[in-house]
C-alpha cells in the first residue's frame, strides 16, 4: 500500500467504528455526521479488500481482518496523537472517554467516588464501562477498553498491573434472622440458606470447597451475578451471604443488616482486585493520570 495516496483520516474513522461498532455513535465521537461514515466505510472496504464490519441486531460487528487492523491501527494513531500533541496533559480541559472493565462491586462502591473526582478535576472525561466477564486481555488489545480492574493474578508481558484491593469478606444476615445471635461457626454457616454470587452462574464456588474439606456443606438458596443484589434480598429472607466488608459497611443500616465474622480462612486470593493495562499505554499522558485517579480514589475507599 503506498502511504502517499492514504487518507489518514479514514483510519480515525475505521478506529471510531471499532470502538462503538455503531455508524452514528462512531460519527458523534468524532465530529462526523452518518453519510460521511457510511461514505468512508465504503472507501475502507475498497481500500482494504474486506468487508471489515458487518451489519447485526447487535450493531457493527468486525470481520476478523478488522480485528487484526484494530490494534495497529489504534497504536498507530496514538503515536501521531503523542507526536503532535504537547506532554502537558491538563485534566481541566482535557476530553474523551475512558472505558473500564471492571464488576459490579467497583461499580457500586468505589465508583460513584472516582466520578465524584472526574467532576471536580477533570469534568471532560466520560467514563463508559463493561462488564469483567471474559476477555478481558482481549478487549485490551483490541482498544476497546483502557483498563481492566479484575481478579486475575497473572497476564502477559504485553500488560502492566498495580493491586488496587484486598478486599476483606464478612458474613451478611439480617438482623432478624434466626441465627444472628449465636456464635457464627462453620456449622452454624452451613447450616442456614445462602446466597452465592458468581459471574458464571456456577453453583458452586471456593466456600463449598473449604466446607466439604471440613465435612460440611451448604444448600444455595439463590445464585446471583452481583453483590449489589444481595443486601435487599437478605433484608427480606432467611438467606445469608459472604460479602465484601466494604459493600457490607455501606448496605447494613440501609437494609437492617448485621456483618458477623467468616468462620474460616478464605484463600490468600479472595478479594485480590488488579488494575491492568496494556504496557505501550503507560506512558500516554492521559492514561496515566486516569490510572493515578483510580489509584487514588481506591486508596481513600480502604480508608473509609
């Protein structure tokens, strides 16, 4: 391909369209109106030979050689970004969007705080988030998000990671509830209808390990995919769950709640939430100060 006769700024729109995988949305983003997208689109599928992104229920979805230009070709435009753009990076100014991958625990706890601090600091910056079910390392590499908060405790050379928590757990009941007023042992635990959360939907997770080592086990009343769902279903059940101590902290006056102490050590691992990103971006001025923000904001929810 000769460079010469390339319009750069059909790449800017191939990497709006891969990261919104919506023609009108990708045109928002960068200041162009549908027909233009659609019109350069076209151009791109000529100019590459592919259809690059075909038209679903979903949306936009990339062809497979769309997903192998998606990296280049972000890496690419950033770097002229970086060239033409002054190091100073003022968060004041500064506008975008930053997408996070990231559960429902960061959401509904640490969240609302980081926003609070993108307000007052940098009121430009737009957060979008996705959900940290798979894929992780692959939305990374694809741009189709900047950092990743999660449980992994391992990830290519091609990433970078900081621990942000680790996150204490406590067993959750109402105050009501037939049990809270005796000593909470294994058997005890085992004893009562429990909530159990896991992304997958799994029925079974690393507490019914630790109880079937200790000759028990538990009957799951419900399974849920948030912990955020848990604390008004236990106000108005006999179920109990382990939950973060600091989504715990925050949910037992609201709903009536009493936290009560795990009756046995849960993996060194429980709890562990990293920050990942992709090593060529650590550097980039904008993201840095993002990463920092988050770090920040995360620090002062420990303290609370």
């Amino acid at each position: 391909m000769n460079l010469a006769t390339l319009d750069l700024n059909l790449l800017v729109v191939f990497d709006a369209l891969m990261n919104e995988r919506h023609a009108t949305r990708a045109g928002q983003r960068i200041g162009l109106s549908q027909p233009a997208i659609s019109k350069a689109l076209n151009r791109l599928r000529a100019l590459f030979d592919d259809e690059l992104f075909v038209r679903t229920a979903d949306g936009m979805q990339p062809t497979h050689r769309a997903i192998e230009l998606a990296g280049p070709v972000s890496k690419a435009l950033r770097q002229i970004e970086q060239a033409l753009t002054p190091g100073e990076f003022d968060p004041a100014t500064a506008e975008g969007i930053t997408t996070i991958i990231t559960n429902d625990l960061v959401a509904s706890t640490v969240l609302p705080e980081f926003l609070h601090y993108l307000e007052e600091h940098a009121p430009g910056i737009d957060i979008r988030l996705k959900p940290s079910l798979t894929g992780a390392f692959e939305h990374l590499d694809r741009q189709e998000a900047d950092i990743a908060i999660t449980a992994t405790t391992s990830h290519p050379d091609r990433f970078v990671s900081e621990t942000v928590l680790q996150e204490s757990f406590v067993v959750l009941m109402r105050a009501g509830h037939p049990l809270a007023q005796l000593e909470m042992t294994p058997d005890v635990f085992a004893s009562a209808r429990h909530i159990m959360v896991s992304v997958t939907g799994d029925g079974r997770g690393d507490v019914d390990t630790i109880l079937e080592g200790l000759g028990l086990s538990r009957r799951i009343g419900i399974t849920l995919n948030h912990f955020a769902a848990g604390p008004p279903i236990l106000a108005a059940t006999d179920l109990l769950m382990i939950c973060p101590s600091g989504l715990a902290g925050r949910r037992a006056q609201q709903y009536g709640l009493i936290m009560k102490p795990v009756p046995f050590e849960l993996p060194p691992l429980f709890g562990l939430m990293r920050m990942i990103w992709l090593r060529r971006a650590s550097d980039t001025p904008s993201h840095r100060w993002v990463r920092q923000a988050l770090i920040e904001t995360f620090n002062n929810y420990r303290k609370a």
